[in-house]
C-alpha cells in the first residue's frame, strides 16, 4: 500500500505542478481554459486519492497525528509531495 501512495504522490505533485506552471498560464496568458478544465479535474481526483490513502495509511501504519497532518498539509504547495517521497516515504 506505501508503494502504491508513494506513486500517487509522485503523479498527484506532477499534476499540480502541470497546472500551476501551465493549465493556469495557458488560460491567463493565452486565454484557452480547456487545459485547466482537464489538468484541473485529474488534479482534484488525484488529491482526493492522495488523501484518503494518507487516512488509510495513518491506521494501518499507524501514523502518529503529527506524520499524517504533515502529509496531508505536502500536497498543497507545489512540490511538496516530492518532499514527503523523500523524507517520510523513503524506506517503502
């Protein structure tokens, strides 16, 4: 199960990434939001995954509040999921 979080993370911090940097630009700059209505819906899909598995994870792993808050609040900023990968989810 941490294998599989750990690929969700990995692709939900690429399409965050893919929408900040260029779905959003491409709609104020360029005015064509048809890739924000896409790379926007897999985002939001990909981060309600991201989530529940995080919940799950913090029972079955047993994840004190601290680990799991800091998890959940990694998958708002860009790139914060890569740094969860790397500093909590190394050994999986």
């Amino acid at each position: 199960m941490l294998k599989i979080f750990k690929i969700i993370a990995t692709i939900e911090g690429i399409s965050a990434l893919l929408l900040f940097f260029f779905a959003m630009p491409m709609k104020y700059i360029y005015d064509d939001p048809y890739y924000v209505k896409h790379v926007g819906m897999a985002h939001g899909v990909l981060f309600t995954i991201y989530i529940v598995m995080a919940t799950i994870l913090k029972f079955t792993e047993k994840w004190d509040f601290k680990k799991y808050f800091i998890i959940c609040i990694a998958s708002i900023p860009p790139f914060g999921t890569f740094y969860i990968e790397r500093k909590y989810l190394k050994n999986a």
